[in-house]
C-alpha cells in the first residue's frame, strides 16, 4: 500500500466534484487538491446526462419566494429547509459564472435574455438550459477548467473506505483504488468530499449511470455518519424497456405525456382513469409511476413487463420536432413512435435520502463534507425537475469554499493501523460466489420491496433477502491479483448497495404513511404525523440507531403552502410543448 497525502481529497467526478475542486482551488490555488473518480473523469455520473435543465430565478417577474414554495411543496414539507433557501439563493450566482468565467453556453431568447422552459411543479418557467445537452455543456466546460487549474485527477479510482486518526475523531483521509492497477493507496488529506451520486443503480431498472453504486453513502455510513430520509427514491415513469439492452431504462420525456400521450395497459385500457382521472396521464411523476407498478403487477401489463406510452396520434412532424433524441433512440431499439406504442417501465432515477449535512456541506462527522447527490435533505420526500443539477452545482460551490476555509492547520495523519486494518478486507481469499448473479438479485429485491410500493411484509421480507445475499457475498472470492478485475469491483460494489439497501429498508420501516415518492401500501395517506425526517447513523457497534425528528419549519410552515402549484405542463398543447420541450 502507497502512502500519499493532500489538503483536500474529493472523491467523484461529477458536477458536484468538480465545482468542489475548482472553488477550492480559487479559494487558494496553493492548496493540493485530488479528485479522485471511479468512472471516467469528465465523462462519468449522471451531470453528464442532465437534459432538461437547471433551475433558477433569473427574471424579474420570478423570485426566490416563489422557487421556494415551489421547492418545499413538491417536497411534501420534509426539506431541510435553510438546505433549500442556499439551493434556491444561491444558484443564480452559479449559473452566472457557469456562462461569464467558465465559459457555458445557454439557450437564450431573442432579446439576448437566457431562455427559460418550463418544467413540472414550477409556477414559473424557470430552467435555464442548452438545448437537450445541458449535462454535457455543463461537465464539458468544467472539465476543461478542472484540467487546466493544476488539481490532481486520479482516473479510474475508487474511494474505498474512509480514514480516520488514531483517536477516530476526525476523518483524514481515505483508502483508494486504483481499478486498473490494483493498487491501493491511504490518501490522507485535510478535508474529504464525499460526491460519488447516491445509489439509483442499486435497482433492477434505472437510468442512472451504472459505475455508481453508493459508494460515498456506504463509505459514509461505515464511518457513522448520520443520514436523513433515506427512504426516500424517486421513480421517473416512462422508462424505454429495450430487452437486456443497457439502454432499458433510459428515460422517455414527460414532455410527450405532457403533450398528450397516453399510457395504456396491455388490455388496451388508459389505466390513469383509475388512479387519477383528473389529470390522467398529466399526473405527477410518483403517481404516475406508482399507477404503471401497480398495472404491471395486477398482470395487465405488456409481455416485457411494462406498460405502453402511446405517442402515434402526435404525428411524426411534431414528434420529430418536439423530439428528436427521442425519436433516434427509439428507433436504434426497434420502435417508430410515430407507428409503434412503446414498452416503457418506472425507472429509479433520483436519490433524495442522503448523508446529512448543514447549508456549509459539513457531514456530522468532522473533517467529511457531503454535496451533490450523495447529500441528502434538500429536496424532502421529492425532487422538483431541474433542481438537481442545481443541486449538484450550488453545493458543490459551497462544499469547495468551506473546505478551502476550514482546513485544519494541522490535520493529524490517518492512523497507520486503521489504514492497514481496512486495507485488510481486500486480502485475497478463496470463494466461487457469482458477484454478477448476487446484483441482479440485490435489484430484483429493491425492486420488489424497497421500490415504488413499500408494506410492512415485504420490507420484512427485504430484510430477509438481503440476509442471504449478504451471506452468499461472503462467499465471493478476492483475488490476489486485483488490477482490472470486474468481479472484485462488482463485489465491492455490492457491499456498498447492500449497506444503502438497509438503510434505505429502516428508513421506510419508520415512515408509516404515504409521502411524495414514499408510498406504502398499508399506510397509502399522508398523515400530518409525517412532519419528520428520518435520521439513521451506524453505531460503533455495527447497530443502526434510528429516530424520527421533528422538521424543522424555520422559514415556512405547512399551513402557508396550502393549495396546488400551477404545472405548466398540465397547460401544454403539442405547440406550446414543441417550444419548450419539457424534461426531467
Ligand atoms: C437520465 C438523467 C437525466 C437527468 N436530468 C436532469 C435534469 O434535466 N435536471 C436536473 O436538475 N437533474 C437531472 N438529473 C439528476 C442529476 O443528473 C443529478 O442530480 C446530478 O447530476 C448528480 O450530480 P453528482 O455530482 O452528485 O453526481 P454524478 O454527476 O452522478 O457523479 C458521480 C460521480 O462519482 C463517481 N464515483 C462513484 N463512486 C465513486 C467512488 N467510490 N470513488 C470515486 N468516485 C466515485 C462517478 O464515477 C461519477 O463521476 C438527471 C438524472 C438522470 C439519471
């Protein structure tokens, strides 16, 4: 093992990771900085798949009260709220520097104003964005300022494990990865970020980059750090099924339910008629989801287990329009959405539950800092389109600069002992364990119990089979020889998707109601009971201590929000949406 160090070790190589870095390094530029990624530098996480857009109040006849009601209302009362005031203050500043210092491109009016479209559960058209490659401008420039500002990247490796002192009071460092060499290396630094992208991958069906499986909430986790709401996961519910194509789960817009497209079960029934007659297909996203689940489970659905979205009466002009990615991507799968009704599956697709951390990033644990989606709290039980990669973005900013500030001036080393125990679980040993096998299990039991609809049994019987996994995983083997091996990779990833998984199984165990994308079927109504966060934390022990805790309404109570949001795409005409193409 390779001993090294540096002021700030940030592991991830997203949006998040990278504001991180270059704030850092801004802040003062003498600092040695690594970024540390599992996935390709620049080219990995979910940043890069952004489409739809960032959210932010730009223009004059918007305003933070407004995104902020918007923000706490979708997320059903349960937002951290001052978490949610810096998401909402502080993304203009961001989006103001994304275009004047790093050098992004957004679409812009007419009138040389930056256009703003409109996404679901917004009462204002909000989000700013470069046509349908908004993640792309976005990692593309940032990447290049991240290249040519001096901090070290560190391609293709992994954050294994936290590192502690010899006292284990503070985090100092981390026990890294390198996938294509094998070698391990204690990194010790002075501050670590945790923005490795939550955990959607951990189900059977997702679009989320597939390299992330919760790595930094596992690490996390491990090191007792305190998480909050894990329970709660957002299902997008128009993912393409395209057989054991990667490409199944690929997210189909909202803007083509939006624009009048129907869901349609295998018995040729438009099913929304049962669950939410008023809006039908212009439902929101977790009722929708919920609604095609239950379809597909009541057996009425299609014979690759989905359910149809049904765009042909669109035409193909304005489908072409309104769509064009779309339209290639269904067609390099076998549909012609213009002919065919495609199979579409709920898809996981957002982690709302997080590690906790306060609006300056800091995690419970000194010396660890959260941001992006390994955070959690900002968007309570849902999150709002477009508030994601601002998500990423502003607390990315805010995780830099406090890390840059709050650097010990002395930090302590990791303790050498810790760092060889924990490098010490990677020892070589025998064992003829299916680590790929053990995954699609792992997804088929998150799936099934920890997913869309949760109940009492079937969390239970979730705890059970994560039992058995756990145990058959024990039974893989760790070979000798590390480098580029995938089986190993797999095996580590599972260990960090079965500690999520538990966590996120307590977490619904807890919540005994029905909340934005929390649904449990025994407990289906919202219950002013439900006013509180779940906080879960690893004991020293192994035990994880749970509690629910009161949220805290230091801006607005529940009372001021009554009433609905305007949804611009409950209005949208096939005209109004081919100009404003809504998006995720
Ligand atoms: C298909 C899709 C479309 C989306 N569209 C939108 C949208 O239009 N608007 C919006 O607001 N949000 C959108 N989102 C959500 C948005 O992408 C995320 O909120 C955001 O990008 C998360 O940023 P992040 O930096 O936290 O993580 P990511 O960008 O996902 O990056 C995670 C990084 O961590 C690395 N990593 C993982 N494990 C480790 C480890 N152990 N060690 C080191 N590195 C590790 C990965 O390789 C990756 O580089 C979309 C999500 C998806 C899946």
């Amino acid at each position: 093992m390779v001993d090294r160090d540096c002021d700030i070790l940030i592991l991830g190589g997203g949006g998040a990771a990278l504001y991180a870095a270059l704030k850092a390094h801004a802040a003062d530029p003498r600092l040695r900085i690594v970024v540390a990624s599992k996935g390709l530098f620049g080219k990995s996480g979910c940043t890069r798949m952004v489409q739809g857009g960032y959210n932010v109040v730009l223009h004059p006849d918007d305003s933070f009260d407004k995104h902020y009601d918007d923000t706490l209302r979708g997320g059903g009362m349960v937002n951290d709220q001052e978490l949610a005031w810096t998401l909402v203050t502080q993304a203009p500043e961001r989006i103001i520097e994304l275009e004047n210092r790093f050098g992004c491109y957004f679409d812009r009016n007419a009138d040389g104003t930056i256009h703003q479209r409109a996404l679901a559960g917004q009462s204002f058209n909000r989000t700013v964005h470069r046509g349908d490659l908004t993640g792309i401008e976005l990692m593309s420039r940032l990447s290049e300022q991240v290249l040519v500002s001096g901090v070290e990247i560190l391609n293709e490796v992994r954050g294994v494990d936290l590192l502690f002192d010899e006292h284990r009071e503070r985090v100092c460092g981390a026990l890294l990865l390198d996938m294509n060499r094998g070698t391990l290396t204690a990194m010790a630094a002075r501050a670590v970020l945790l923005a490795t992208g939550g955990a959607a991958p951990l189900y059977r069906i997702t679009p989320a980059s597939l390299e992330k499986s919760g790595d930094g909430l596992a690490m996390g986790c491990r090191a007792g750090a305190e998480f909050i709401d894990m329970e709660m996961m957002q299902f997008h519910p128009t993912g393409l099924i395209a057989g054991d194509s990667v490409m199944t789960g690929v997210v189909l817009e909202e803007g083509l339910r939006g624009a009048g497209g129907h869901l349609v079960n295998a018995q040729g029934e438009r099913y929304m008629a049962r669950y939410d007659p008023a809006k039908m297909e212009r439902s929101t996203r977790d009722r929708v989801s919920r609604s095609g689940f239950m379809e597909i489970r009541a057996g009425r659905g299609t014979p690759q287990g989905g359910v149809f979205l049904d765009v042909r009466h669109l035409g193909k002009e304005f489908l072409l329009k309104s769509s064009p990615g779309m339209y290639k991507r269904c067609l390099s799968v076998g549909y012609d959405m213009a002919k065919d009704p495609i199979q579409v599956t709920p898809t996981a697709h957002f982690q709302m539950g997080g590690l906790r951390i306060d609006p300056e990033c800091r995690t419970s644990l000194p010396g660890l800092y959260a941001a992006g989606e390994d955070a959690g709290g900002v968007h309570g039980a849902n999150r709002l389109g477009g508030n994601g990669v601002a998500e990423s973005i502003v607390f990315g900013a805010v995780a830099g600069t406090t890390m840059a500030r709050e650097l010990a001036a002395a930090a302590p080393r990791p303790s050498s002992a810790e760092a060889k125990r924990t490098a010490a679980r990677l020892d070589a040993r025998e064992g003829s364990a299916n680590p790929f096998r053990l995954r699609r299990d792992l997804g088929a039991v998150a799936w099934d119990h920890l997913g869309i609809i949760r109940s009492r049994d079937g969390l239970a019987q979730a705890g059970r089979e994560l039992d058995r996994i756990e145990q058959v995983l024990g039974a893989v083997g760790i070979p000798a020889e590390r480098a580029g091996d995938a089986a190993f990779n797999e095996r580590l990833n599972l260990e960090n998707l079965l500690e999520v998984s538990r966590l996120i199984g307590l977490a619904a165990t807890l919540r005994e109601e029905s909340r934005g994308s929390h649904y449990r079927e025994d407990f289906p109504e919202t219950s002013p009971e439900g006013l509180f966060n779940t906080c879960l934390r690893r004991a020293p022990d192994g035990t994880i201590t749970a509690e629910r805790r009161p949220v805290r309404f230091t801006r607005r109570r529940p009372e001021d929000l009554k009433g609905e949001t305007v949804i611009p795409t409950d209005k949208a005409t096939p005209a109004a949406v081919a100009a404003q193409s809504t998006e995720i």
